[in-house]
C-alpha cells in the first residue's frame, strides 16, 4: 500500500419521529407562550412587516435559521447597529417576558427605554431571555434587536413577548376557529399548507400550527410550509388562531400527511466539489484555482475526532482559526461553498469513536455551527466503520438528527465500491439508510483502488449502475430518483493500484454523469491537479501528463 493511500484515506475520511418533526418548531416560553403578543415573531411571512430596521439593514434570509425556514439579518456597519423594532399594545403595572434566538458577535435584546440583555454566540444560536414591568400608565412597548457597531451581521430568530395585550383587559373574546385545513403539497422533507380564515372582533393576528401538543411555527398569513420532516413518514396538523390580547382559537380539522419517499423524483442537489486538503500535498490557493477553473465548491478534507468525541480538522488542527478557516474563508469570499468529510480510511474518527448516535450529532452539529454548513459528507470506510454495522447504524442516525435540526442541509455518504456496484457493506449501508428512514440525500461511490483494470471508464460507469439498481430496489424509486441520488468521487491520473483516469476519461466520466442527471461529482484532490508524467502516485501531482488545474476545469462543467 503507498503512502498516498495511506494519506488520502488516513484522513478521507434515532431520535423519535416525534422529536425530528419539530425540526423547524419555534421555541418559545412553554407556559406562555400562546400569548406571544408580537406579530412575525419568526419572520416566516418571508418579509419585514411589522418590523422595522434602521438604515434599511434589516433583511430576511433562509439561513442560518433557529426555527422554520425564515430569520432575521441586521448587517450592523462602522455607523448603525441595525436596530430592529416591533411596537405593541401593552397592558399598564404588567409583567411581560422577552426572549428571542440571536446569533452573531455582541447581539442585543430589549425593550426601548428599558429592560435589555445580550450575548455574543457567533456560530450558533443563543438564546437570550429578560422580563419588564410597564409603567402605571403605559399602553405601548418598542420591542428591539441589534448588533453593534463593525461587528457584521447577526441573526435573530423567534422572538417571543409573552404576556397581555392591550386595550386594558377589554379583549376576552378568542377568534373563530379556522377552517378548510389541507395539504397543497409535500416532498420528502416538507409539507405546505392552507386554511380559511378566522373571524375575531378585533383582529386575529397569527395561526400557530401543531403537529399533536407541539407548535411547530407561527405565521401571519392563512398557509404555510413545515419543513425539516422525516422522509415516507406519516404526520397529523392542525392550525389555531391567535389575537393580539393573546386569545387563542380552538383548533381546525386535522390532516394527516404522509412525506415522499427520500426524494419523491430527486432532490435537486447538484454538487461538483472537488477535494482540497490543508494538511498535506503542497495546497494550492483556492481562489487561483477557482479563477482558473470556474469551480465553486470544495470538499475539504478532513474532520477528525481530537479526543473525546471534539471535531477538529485531521483530528488536531483547530476547528476554526487556522489554515482551514483561511481556506474556506477564501472560497466564500470568491462566491464558493465547501461541504467538509468527516471519516476516512485511517486516524481517530467520529463515528467509530463517539459513544452514541446523540453524542455523533453533537460532534457534526459543532462543525455545521461553525461553519454555517449547507450539506456534510461523512466518507465511511475500513473495518471500523463501513465494516462495522453498528457504526454505519451510529453515523446514519446522527445524519438524520442533523438533517432534521437544520433544515435544509444535505447529508452525504461516501464510501467504496467494486467494479459492478455497492460491495456487502456497501449494500448494508443502503440497507440501514432505509430502514432507519435516514432521508440521506446522495450516495457517493469511490471508483478507484478496486482492482478494477484499465477501462476507468467503462468500470467507473458499471459500478454506478449497480449503485442505482441498488437504490431502486432498496427505496423502491424509479431510475430518474436514483441516478438524482448518486454521486461520483474519482482519482485523478495514477491512483495507489496504478490505475490511470485520464484528463479525457474524466471528461467521459463527466460527460456520463451530466447525460444522467446524477448529484454529484468529486475526485481525489485538487492538491494533485498538477503535471508529474512519471512521477509515480505523489501528494501534490497526478504522476500524468496533464495541464495544470485540467481535472478541476473538467470538474466544473459538471452540472446535473
């Protein structure tokens, strides 16, 4: 075995259905939380309305969120903090609570010539809590948020003013029941929703949709979508109305709503991204080699257990603040996005060494925060892991824990093949991610170092059609869904076996992969995009004749 392999694979590395359908809920204070008085607590009318931000640098954004699929964003500058308010009607000598989720550096929660709070979370969403005491003779309160000054965007979500509206106790008088509840659509994740709406003497001012006792979000408007679901699996809702003084309907007709099968015709993810690795191979500067190329994305390499179950970067390096940082940092700046790989052939890894699927989450849920992570590639290989079932079990169930508390990320397995398809394990693997209704989103083969002769192409081509023959017998989808949930992750020019993917063989590898529609497209490293005919199987050239950056220019024409 050469130490290229050794090096690219040392480091290439449930919850209750209940539980994971909450994972869009907006949390707000449990014993009061009918009462929430403010209206778009959660932003989810996908507008600013009732809010009002000032310098205009107030903005709605679909991540990172807290809960449901919308949050706030204050772009605080050098002169304005981004100040964010609502004004509602309050009851006079009245105690009312505050909360709200905020993320971002030196955020703060108050209320306007009174009680305030703040924290400083960067990476993840906090959750910030303080309660005022109106005056004797105060009938209004300008709730607010904001950054401060130079120290970039933050983000809030769910906010929550708990306590009576105004009018002085007058409004008792809870609004109509609403009506007509019905499903307008689904997909493996999500479900929407509409209704008729209710009546009320004074006003109805936001319809709370449950899912059982849980709240799932709150909107202004009479429909909406709960995403962050659990693929081919069964939910019931209903929808109550809410005024401002807090008064709360009874509640619709229920529905019940089945989620498609893991993609219900495929999940729209197209991904090139090839590998780029900090800790080995002379790496290139990301933005040279996107400017050369036109590629956006980059799998880095690679996520590592430090010990005790802590995600760091080759198991050592700082998850944040070093050359990775700098690294991503760079390709975000130029436009791009990185998807990192957890796992490999050899070191201390996550799924092999955390204690439980929970404990595996946690570790994963660290990257995702501190990166802002829209999808995670966990490359599951050697005896440890993908010959271990229990681990593939482990990894598959944190993967759906993950999924279902961010919405919208896409989760990605990587692993081995022989030259006709998925191996035992690899088969097992497919296996498991059905039956733990894992939803992962693709499932990426390395066709390379498995013997598999001269013809890359026409082995690389078979073993993805095993793949796909797999997954239509597995999760019972149709060829389009399958080949929508594969991906490819090659090696350029010599591999540790001596086999030989050529610029040209890349380019037919491509050409198949966008002729049917799969997900994803990947090889092994960017590091090695460079000429060395004759320089046998090295860290930082292909050991071919090629121009330099050719596999990742190849790589970039990938579409879908």
């Amino acid at each position: 075995m050469t130490m290229l392999r050794r090096s690219r694979h040392r480091f290439l590395a449930l919850l209750g259905t209940a539980a994971l359908a909450l994972a869009g809920a907006v949390a707000l204070p449990g014993t009061a939380e009918a009462a929430n008085i403010l209206s778009n607590p959660g932003f989810e009318t996908g507008s600013l309305s009732p809010w009002s931000c000032s310098g205009n640098l107030g903005s709605i954004v679909s991540s990172p969120v807290h809960g449901g699929s919308k949050a706030l964003a204050g772009a605080a500058s050098s002169s304005d903090n981004a100040q964010c308010t609502q004004t509602v009607s309050v009851q006079p000598n009245t105690t009312y609570s505050l909360s709200g989720w905020v993320r971002g550096s030196y955020v703060y929660l108050g209320v306007d010539g009174g009680a305030s709070t703040w924290t400083t979370s960067p990476s993840a969403y906090s959750q910030l809590t303080v309660s005022f005491t109106t005056g004797a003779s105060q009938t209004s309160a300008k709730i607010y948020v904001h950054g401060w000054y130079a120290q970039g965007t933050y983000y809030a979500d769910d906010v929550s003013l708990d306590g009576p509206g105004g009018g002085g106790g007058s409004d008792t008088q809870a609004p109509t029941a609403p009506t007509g509840l019905k499903s307008t659509g689904k997909t493996s994740s999500s479900v929407s929703l509409s209704w008729s709406a209710s009546s009320d003497n004074v006003g109805v001012s936001a319809y709370d949709i449950y899912s059982g006792s849980n709240k799932l979000l709150s909107v202004s408007g009479t429909s909406a979508t709960v995403s962050g679901l659990s693929a081919s699996t069964a939910y019931s809702f209903n929808v109550k109305a809410r005024d401002a003084a807090g008064n709360t309907s009874g509640a619709s007709n229920s529905v019940s709503v089945t989620t498609d099968a893991g993609g219900g015709g495929g999940t729209g993810f197209k991904q090139a991204a090839p590998y780029l690795y900090e800790g080995w191979g002379d790496p290139p500067n990301p933005t040279t080699v996107m400017s050369a190329t036109g590629i956006k994305w980059f799998t880095m390499a690679f996520v590592l257990d430090s010990g005790g179950c802590n995600p760091a970067w080759d198991g050592s390096r700082a998850l944040t603040g070093g050359v990775d940082q700098t690294a991503i940092n760079q390709i975000r700046s130029a436009g791009g996005d990185i998807v990192p790989s957890f796992g490999g052939w050899q070191g201390s890894k996550l799924g092999a060494n955390c204690s439980s699927a929970s404990a595996l989450a946690g570790a994963l849920q660290k990257v995702i925060d501190a990166y802002s992570l829209k999808a995670i590639d966990m490359d599951i290989e050697n005896t440890d892991e993908f010959e271990n079932e229990a681990v593939q079990a482990r990894i598959l169930t944190a993967l759906k824990t993950v999924k279902a508390n961010n919405p919208g990320l896409k989760t990605i397995v990587t692993f081995g093949t022989s030259t006709t398809g998925p191996t035992y394990y690899g088969n097992r693997l497919i296996e498991q991610a059905q039956s733990l209704n894992a939803n992962i989103d693709v499932f990426t083969i390395m066709p390379f170092d498995f013997g598999g002769g001269s013809d890359m192409y026409g082995n690389t081509v078979n073993a993805a059609e095993g793949l796909k023959t797999k997954l239509k017998s597995t999760f019972g989808w149709d060829d389009a869904t399958a080949y929508s949930h594969i991906g490819i992750s090659g090696m350029n020019g010599l591999s540790d076996q001596q086999e030989n993917t050529t610029p040209a063989i890349w380019t037919s590898i491509r050409d198949w992969a966008n002729g049917h529609h799969i997900a994803r497209l990947a090889y092994w490293a960017v590091n090695r995009d460079r000429s060395c005919p004759g320089g046998g199987v090295v860290s930082n050239c292909s050991g071919i004749s090629q121009s330099t950056w050719q596999f990742t220019s190849i790589t970039a024409g990938f579409t879908g």
